[in-house]
C-alpha cells in the first residue's frame, strides 16, 4: 500500500495483451516494508477490459494497493487504488492511525441481506448492498478493528479506538 505520483508508463510486450509500466515516485508506504521497501514500477494489465487500470501521469497522487508477483508490484480493478485528494479524512487516518489495528480481521461483503458475521474475527461490509462499494459511506468512514476479546468490529471516531468497547450504534 503506497501514495506515489505517476512519473511514465511504458507499454510492455509480454503476454498476449502486453502490461503497462508505470513509474512511481514513492510518496510514503504504508504496508509492505518487508517485501519491497521501495516501489518504483506498478504493472498492470494494459486493457481495463482485462482488469488494468488507468492512470494519469504527472498529474495526481494515488493510493496504490496490490500485490508483489516475482518481486513487481500489480495492480488492476480488483485492488484499491483512489487519487489522493478524493480520499476522506477517515481514510487518511485509517492508513496513518487505525486500519493496521484490522490486520487480524476479515472484510466479509454483504451483496443481500441477511448478513451474518461466521467467526469473531470478521467484520460485515455493507456497502455492497447498495452497489456503492469503495466509495460507500463504510469504506469512506470507518475501520475494521480487532478488539481486545479478539473480535472485529467498525470503528469510526477521532480519538483513539478503546478497545475494550463495542459501539452498537457502527453498522
């Protein structure tokens, strides 16, 4: 997970379709330290028909998520990628302050109702429900957290979560 600015791209030829090569310059990281402490390429497949995403050069910063495939990073529609300015102040507290509290949980979405948590350890995304996803009011306000006691719960709020309480009123 990093906040880079797109410096180039270069479309690649391998595959049949070929990967796009983006040149990142590498804002700040937020998770990954251990794999690849330093980004400087994000691939991604080069249609969006295939999943790749487009992005602009020299014009915005990003939120990058991925993964690390024979050490390069990718990206595509699947992961979580948001121009920075268009993130909510929640969610720049999240990457800073409390999402790293959630590494224990599991998002589980919730495409119709009736939703059920089936381990502790999960959280029940709703935004699914009314096709808003990433840009849903949960994923723009709130954070998985683990507790005390090992469960997961949505955490919205400036002060540091106090683990050792539920907030019935979180979706």
């Amino acid at each position: 997970v990093i906040r880079a600015k797109v410096v180039g791209k270069k479309l690649m030829k391998d595959g049949p379709f070929g990967t796009m090569r983006y040149t990142v310059k590498q804002m700040k990281m937020y998770r990954g330290f251990q794999i690849m402490p330093h980004v400087q390429y994000i691939y991604t497949e080069a249609s969006e028909s295939l999943c790749g995403v487009k992005l602009e050069v020299n014009k915005y910063q990003y939120l990058i998520t991925g993964r690390v495939y024979e050490g390069k990073v990718y990206t595509g529609l699947c992961n979580w990628y948001e121009k920075w300015d268009r993130l909510t102040l929640s969610q720049r507290k999240g990457l800073n302050h409390r999402y790293h509290l959630g590494c224990g949980c599991k998002i589980r979405p919730c495409y119709y109702l009736p939703c059920f948590a089936t381990s502790k350890n999960e959280c029940i995304w709703t935004d699914m429900l009314s096709n808003f996803g990433h840009s849903g009011y949960q994923a723009k306000h709130y954070a998985c957290i683990q507790r005390l006691e090992g469960y997961c719960t949505w955490y919205r709020g400036w002060a540091p979560p106090d683990k050792t309480i539920i907030n019935a009123t979180d979706p």
